[in-house]
C-alpha cells in the first residue's frame, strides 16, 4: 500500500520529536553540536512536508504553543533564518532604532548564553522538569511566558504586537514585561522605549507541530499545548 502524504508526514515528526528528546535529555558522551544538528536536520525534512502555504496568515497558528526546542540554525535552515533576517533588514529603521535594537539583541545573546531560560532557550535536561515555556498567539498578539514551581515560582511574560510581513513570516515588537516571584505582587515594566523588533518564518505548520527560525538565527520547534484549540487564544 502506498504511504500518503499524511503518513510521511506523522513519520518525519517522530523522527524530529526523537532527535528533540536526544538533544533536551543528553547522554554522557554526545557532542551538544551534532544531536542540535540532527535536529535542524530533522525539522528541515519535515519542513520540505509544510501543508500550510502561507503560515503568517493562517489561522492555524493562533493559540497556545508549547516550546520543544531552541536552538541555532547551523545548517540546512541557515538559508531560512538569513530569510527572515533579510526581511528584518528590509525593514530598516532609524539610526537610533537600530541601535536600541542592536543593544536589545546584545542583551537577548547574554541570556541565551548565561540564562537560557529567560531567553527561552532551554528545554529537557537544560531548564529541569519544572519549567515551561509557553507562547500564546492571539490576532494582533503575542505572550510569551517563562514559569518555574518549586519553593519559589517564578513566572515571566513578555508581550507584544504582531504584524504579517510576508505569507510566512510575522513581525513581532514586544512592549511589555512581567514578573511574579512566589505570591508577590506581579511587576511590570513598560517596553514601549524600546519595542525590541523581531522577525518569525514558520517553516511548518499543522494542527499539532509548528517549525519557525528567527532573524537573529534561532530554530524553534513547538508543540500545540495541551487543552488548546487550533486558532484559540488558549491561556497561560
């Protein structure tokens, strides 16, 4: 019998949630560069399998989207992420728009670095158990949340507006941050000096997965959220 297209398609999600699993939770002697790399490679043999021809537009997309991986893309998606990174240059902007953002993607490098987990970067073995990360896209849109349990929970939102810039690529321009430790009351701080900028290509999209890069290079692979309906605001 012959294989569908929705047959091919369960199967390269396997493999990329497999690679994913080898990446978050290590074992002892793996190179961290080659199990990333079998990731990207992968997301790319799924992405070549996309349904959704104009991802940005699709309603497909709304809702909430739990965060599998982040990573860099190093190989087959360079070409992507340089993509949506020429669309961020097309964009331009003021002299000094240019440089709050250059400061803003400085700061985003140090996290990704030192604090994976504020700058969603870490998942599996890398952020333990008991953190989440958690993207909710809504028309117009986007919340972005960091939560932790333990003696102290901690939960971060960063918010902001969303904007289609091409049929696969969202812009997205974040104006505010929040913060709650423990049971204390929730801190916010106003973005809106500096509305860091940031350009989003999904490679894929489905019901259940989606594969995004990002202008700065990153590769994202999330997973629909338990409970969230495809094109719901779901909820964090």
């Amino acid at each position: 019998m012959a294989r569908t297209a929705s047959d091919n398609a369960q199967q390269l999600k396997q493999a990329l949630l497999q690679a994913v699993s080898r990446s978050n939770n290590p074992r002892q002697g793996n190179s961290p560069l080659e199990v990333e790399r079998a990731v990207e490679a992968a997301a790319a043999a799924l992405a070549a399998a996309n349904p959704t021809p104009a991802p940005a537009a699709s309603p497909a997309l709304l809702g909430a989207w739990a965060l599998l991986f982040s990573g860099r893309c190093r190989g087959e998606l360079a070409a992507a992420a340089a993509r949506a990174g020429a669309v961020a240059d097309a964009a331009g902007g003021v002299s000094l728009q240019q440089a709050l953002q250059a400061a803003s993607d400085s700061l985003y490098s140090t996290f990704y670095q030192y604090l994976p987990v504020l700058a969603g970067s870490a998942v599996g073995a890398r952020r333990g158990a008991a953190a989440t990360n958690l993207q909710v896209l809504r028309p117009g849109r986007v919340d972005n949340v960091v939560s932790t349990r333990g003696p102290l929970p901690l939960r971060l939102c960063v918010s902001g507006s969303t904007e289609q810039a091409t049929p696969s690529c969202v812009a997205v321009r974040f104006d505010s941050f929040t913060a709650r430790v423990g049971g204390l009351p929730e801190a916010a701080l106003s973005l809106a000096w500096l509305r860091p900028l940031g350009y989003v290509d999904t490679l894929y999209l489905d019901a259940e997965m989606r594969i995004s890069v990002g202008d700065k290079g990153g590769l994202f692979v999330l997973r629909r959220a338990a409970g969230a309906e495809v094109g719901g605001d779901g909820g964090v």
